[in-house]
C-alpha cells in the first residue's frame, strides 16, 4: 500500500485546500490520550467526520 504524506490534501472551510503533514501529526498524537485523539478530528473535519465505537 503507497501512502501519500505532505502531498494529502484536506478539504478544509469553504472550498480551499489546505496541506496536511502527517508525519509531524503523528508526532504531535503519538503520546495523546484517545480523547485528544477524537478531539482534534473534529477540529480538523467538523462534521464530515464519522466515527464508530
């Protein structure tokens, strides 16, 4: 499976784009709690985020 990084791009607000770095994301949740976790999703995705328990 190829894994796109920097070049992801997030849909984010009304109509533009903005580039994520999921590498250092990935650094800044490493040590997070699980709602840390939840908690910057919906910061990032609003409501077109789903989430399943």
């Amino acid at each position: 499976v190829e894994r796109k990084k920097k070049e992801e791009k997030v849909e984010e607000g009304a109509g533009f784009v903005v580039e994520e770095d999921y590498e250092k994301l990935a650094e800044e949740l490493q040590n997070a709690s699980p709602l840390e976790i939840i908690d910057n999703a919906l910061a990032r995705f609003g409501n077109d985020i789903a989430i399943a328990f």
